[in-house]
C-alpha cells in the first residue's frame, strides 16, 4: 500500500466517523457565505454545496452525506 493509498484510507475512516459533523460543517458555511453576499451568489453557492456533499460522499464510498 502507498502512501496515497493509506492517506485515503485515513480520510475514509475520518469521514465514516465524522461525515455528519463535516456536512453539517458545508451548510454553515453555505449560509454564512449566503448572507455575507447579500443572496447574490446562491445559486453558485448551492452548486458548491452539493458538490462538496457528492465529494465526502466519494471519499467514505456511502450515500449518506446528501442531505
């Protein structure tokens, strides 16, 4: 096993244990960036947000991530 085989490894396990923490993590952030732009930008915003939520999915290699 590499060294990026194991790193994922890690992050896997990390975001099995604490993929709810690190979603709920996103969507603040999509608020605060949502209000700091006025709403301006939610569309882009919520873009973002579902990518990154697809992206943590990918990495625990689960579909519960996508709330």
């Amino acid at each position: 096993m590499g060294f990026l085989d194991d790193a994922k490894k890690k992050l896997g396990d990390a975001v099995d244990k604490h993929g709810d923490k690190i979603s709920t993590g996103i969507d603040k952030a999509a608020d605060v960036a949502s209000k700091k732009t006025g709403g301006k930008y939610d569309d882009k915003i919520a873009t973002g947000k579902v990518k990154a939520k697809e992206a943590l999915d990918k990495l625990d290699n689960k579909k519960d991530d996508l709330k």
